[in-house]
C-alpha cells in the first residue's frame, strides 16, 4: 500500500466523519431519469443497497445498464449474493469522469462498499481503476487480472457527493459470487432458543409473533431478546395480559430495520417497532447510549443491552437485562421495577433511570415530534457514518 493511498485515506476519513449526516441525494430518484438503468435501479432497491448509498457522504456508483444487468441477472444468483455483487460496484471515494482521466501514475486502488461487508477476504473488497492509452478507463476487482470493463460515460455528478458513472460490464469477482447463507432461511426461533433466549423464544412461538419477526428478516430486522431468569421473573404480569396485548409486547422486541451495535451506540432517539406496524398506538421507545453502553427507555422501564448475539446484515438480536413494558400496556405507577435479575448488571446509580420518577406527558409531545421528524429523514444516517469510520480506520491501520 502506497504512502499516497493512506493519504487519500486519511482525507477521506476526515471528511466522513467531519460532514454533518445529512442526505443530500436519493440514488432511486436520480437514475429513475435514466430508464437505461431501470434493473440496475431495481436492484439496488431490492438489495436494499440504496439506502446504503444514501447513507453515505461521498460515493460513486459504476452503473450496469440493462444489457449487463439481465447477463447478470441470468446467473440466478440469490439476493444476498446479489447484494454483494453490487456492493462491489459501489465505490466509497468520489470519481467524476475528470479524476479518471488524472489519476496519479494512471491507476488507484480504491474501496468498494463490498469490503465493508465482511464477506471479503484480502484484496477482493476493492476495486483497480487504470487509465489506459487512448483515453480508456478499465475497472477490475483489484484481485483480479486485466480490466475486462470500461467507463461508457458518466450519468451524474453531484461533486463530491455523488457520482454515477456507467460501465461495460459486470466486474467478475468470484468473491462476491460465492453463495452466502440467506438469511430468511435463518430459523430465529431456535436461534434464540440455542443462543441464550429460550424462554423468550418460547413466547415468540406461543404469541404467534414469531411469524412475523420471521418475516421481517429479510428486509432487514433488529432484535431485543431477554434472558431466561428475567422473563420468567416477568411471567405473572405477561399472563394478565389479555392474548393480543400478549402478542404485542413481543412483537415491541422487534424493530423492522437493521441495526449494527454502532449504528446503536452512535443514534439517540426514538424507535419504532413491529408492534408499531398495524396499531393505532406507537408502541416506540427510545434508544441511549453512555459511551460504550445502550439503553432502551420506554416510559415504565428501562432494560440494558447486555450482548449481541447476532449482528450481521440484515439480522441483528441484542439481548436486554429486561422485558421491555411499553406505555400502551402498562400504568407507570402500576409497574414497580421489575425484579433484579442474575444477569442484570448492578443497578444504575443515575436516577434519571428510575422508572417512575420520569413520566411526563409533555416530554412525551417532545419526543414524539423529534419521533416523526426522524422517521421522516432517516435517522441511522449517524450509524452509517460510524460505519465506514471504522471500516477506514480498520483500512488505514492495515495499510500503515
Ligand atoms: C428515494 O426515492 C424513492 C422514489 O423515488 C422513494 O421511494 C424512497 O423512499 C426515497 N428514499 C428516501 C430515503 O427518501
Ligand atoms: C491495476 O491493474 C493494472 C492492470 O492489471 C496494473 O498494471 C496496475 O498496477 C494496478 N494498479 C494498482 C494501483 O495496483
Ligand atoms: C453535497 O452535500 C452537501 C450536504 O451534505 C450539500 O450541502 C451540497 O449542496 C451537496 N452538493 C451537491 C452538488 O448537491
Ligand atoms: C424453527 O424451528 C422450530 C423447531 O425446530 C420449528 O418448529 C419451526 O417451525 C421453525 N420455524 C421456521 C420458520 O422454519
Ligand atoms: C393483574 O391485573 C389485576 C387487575 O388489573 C391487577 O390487580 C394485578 O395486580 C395484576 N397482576 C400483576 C402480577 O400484574
Ligand atoms: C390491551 O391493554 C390495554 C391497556 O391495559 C387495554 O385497554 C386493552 O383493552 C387491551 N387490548 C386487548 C385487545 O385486550
């Protein structure tokens, strides 16, 4: 790795972490114009790839037109491997046409959204930009050989935001080809059940939510489990409650986005839930976090994250010291706290967690406001940031 490369790094990292997360382009919107590119467009809709890119500070997507696309596309290769094939297409630095023609001694190596996922291994996360004789400009996984696809023309540049430059051809990576696991497939009963969360798994089963969390996986799904001595310590309360509030305190254990522990540790603020989904009520609670720590609070409790049990797009389950009580289903002054549970941690000294002591509706109007307005804007922007901060570091420790 060249001196000249950890540079670029380092700029890049500065600026990622420097630019307020705010999302100044939607990637569906822009190619929507170019119907050329509507099944790459799909796709990326599809892979929920486009929400990442949106995430993103500064990004260049190569696009595949159609023609690529269906030769790709006839492979038959399952969504998450799909995925990340076009992860590999989504490079994490700005090239508008210009730079491509500038690149220093005629060629780079840069880093490609595929090398953030974890499934590659070595070089294949990246991707060798060469500027060869008479203006070409090649593109190839940066394990393999010769450029085999070229620069056509660039569809948009928002510098430095956003670029969109079309190519020839699919960038051929084994790689990324290679089969992942598809997490729909995952069976999260008996995943809970053989990590640590049986009791709560048994309740998923009993209440029927379990369906619906299942569902939900592939799109994308964040689970609070609870551990075994703090559900059955909750078991008198759950049986008074009537079958369909039953179902949806479990179902407000489940929120139907992914989120990573950083994309946790980085966002304050309120969440919606599965309970959410179909219910008059907002079933919401809202996520803190002290340094290293990440708390649930809902108006009658709140529960610690006290381990990750899975995290890897587009699954993660986090366990929680507590059953999480929502305000639709219990009374604040109805809900003494819960009693202390072997794998709780000591209890918090900050009274700010006190259960009883911080209901107020006002602070509820509050928050419900900052509720919808975040709902409105994405509000795991910070988390993406964090993302690929770590990913950088990860990358500059590697290449100092
Ligand atoms: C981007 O635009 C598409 C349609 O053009 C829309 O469905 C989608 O919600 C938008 N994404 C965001 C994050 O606003
Ligand atoms: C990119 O690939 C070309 C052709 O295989 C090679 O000559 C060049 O050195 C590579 N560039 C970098 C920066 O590794
Ligand atoms: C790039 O994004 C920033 C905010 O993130 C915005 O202020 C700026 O106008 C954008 N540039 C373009 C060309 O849209
Ligand atoms: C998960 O496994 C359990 C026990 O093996 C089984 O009863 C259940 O039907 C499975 N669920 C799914 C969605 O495959
Ligand atoms: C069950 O509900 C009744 C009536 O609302 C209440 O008096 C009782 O305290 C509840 N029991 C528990 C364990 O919450
Ligand atoms: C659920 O609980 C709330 C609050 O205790 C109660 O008002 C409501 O009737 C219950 N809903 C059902 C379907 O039992």
């Amino acid at each position: 790795m060249q001196p000249p490369m950890a540079a670029a790094f380092l700029s890049l990292l500065l600026i990622v972490l420097l630019v307020p997360a705010t999302m100044a382009f939607n990637i569906t919107t822009i190619l929507k114009k170019h119907p050329e590119f509507s099944s790459f467009n799909k796709y990326l809709t599809d892979t929920r790839l486009a929400s990442e890119i949106n995430r993103r500070q500064t990004i260049t997507v190569l696009a595949l037109d159609n023609s690529a696309m269906s030769s790709l596309v006839s492979k038959g290769f399952t969504l998450p491997t799909l995925r990340n094939v076009l992860s590999l297409h989504v490079l994490v630095d700005y090239y508008g046409a210009k730079k491509l023609h500038q690149l220093t001694d005629g060629t780079t190596v840069t880093s490609s959204l595929f090398q953030s996922t974890g499934d590659a291994a070595g070089d294949a996360g990246y991707v060798n930009i060469t500027d060869m004789h008479a203006g070409k400009v090649g593109f190839a996984p940066a394990d393999s050989g010769e450029p085999k696809s070229f620069f056509v023309k660039a569809v948009e540049e928002m510098p430095y935001n956003i670029s969109i430059l079309h190519i020839s051809k699919v960038l051929d990576s084994e790689q990324a080809e290679a089969p992942t696991p598809e997490p729909s497939k995952l069976n999260l009963t008996s995943l809970l059940y053989d990590k640590g969360c049986k009791e709560f798994s048994r309740l998923l089963t009993s209440t029927g939510a379990d369906k619906i969390f299942q569902e939900n996986i592939e799109s994308g799904l964040t689970v609070f489990c609870v551990g075994d001595s703090a559900v059955k310590a909750f078991m008198p309360k759950f049986k008074n409650l009537t079958e369909g509030n039953q179902t949806s305190l479990i179902l407000y254990h489940g929120v139907p986005v992914y989120n990573s522990m950083g994309m946790l540790k980085s966002s304050n603020g309120i969440m919606n839930t599965l309970a959410t989904e179909g219910s008059k009520k907002k079933y919401d609670f809202t996520v803190q976090n002290h340094g290293e720590k990440v708390s649930l609070k809902t108006k009658i409790v709140t529960a610690k994250v006290t381990g990750t049990l899975v995290d890897k797009d587009p699954l993660a389950v986090f366990k929680l010291d507590k059953i999480l009580m929502p305000r639709e289903l219990f009374k604040p002054s109805a809900a003494p706290a819960p009693a202390p549970t072997p794998e709780a941690d000591a209890p918090s000294p900050d009274v700010a967690d006190g259960p009883a002591s911080d209901y107020d509706e006002d602070d509820d109007e509050v928050a419900d406001q900052t509720a919808k307005k975040k709902n409105a804007g994405g509000r795991i922007n910070g988390g993406g940031l964090f993302a690929v901060g770590l990913t950088l570091c990860y990358f500059m420790v590697a290449a100092l």
